[in-house]
C-alpha cells in the first residue's frame, strides 16, 4: 500500500460506519488498529511513482505489517477467554 494520499486511517469512513451501526465498536478498534499499522509499514511498503514505476519506501521506522500482525495475533491467542 502506498503512503499519504487522500484516504488514510484517519479519512473519517470507519467513524461513519460505526455511527450507522454498519460495525460494532471492539470489531471498528480492532480495523482501526490493522489499518494504522498497515499505513505505518515501511519495511515491505511499495508506492507507485508518477511515471507509473514503484520505488521502495525508505525503512525509517522499520515497521512491518506482518510481523507487527503476527505479534498481535500471538498476544490476543495469549488472553484468558
């Protein structure tokens, strides 16, 4: 996924969803939460260049959406039910 742009996690969409009662609140966190870190990413993060070619994005906080999801799933399989 690219970076900036117009939409992000922040664009307000999710927010009306959940005013509509189209999603529930821990489900709306728990998207919120995915779609940050997706956004943070810039270990396996490609943006599409004007002339149509990718380049990497540069690592400055060595976020990766994978590992930093495989952490979240260990954790949460962790918590007492």
């Amino acid at each position: 996924m690219g970076k900036g742009g117009a939409t992000g996690p922040d664009d307000g969409r999710l927010a009306r969803l959940e005013r509509a009662g189209v999603i529930r609140r821990a489900p709306r966190e728990r998207l919120d939460e995915i779609i940050k870190v997706t956004f943070a990413d810039d270990v396996l993060s490609w943006e599409l260049d004007d002339d149509g070619g990718w380049s990497k994005v540069p690592t400055e906080q060595g976020v990766d959406v994978q590992e930093a999801m495989m952490a979240r799933a260990i954790a949460r399989a962790r918590e007492p039910r």
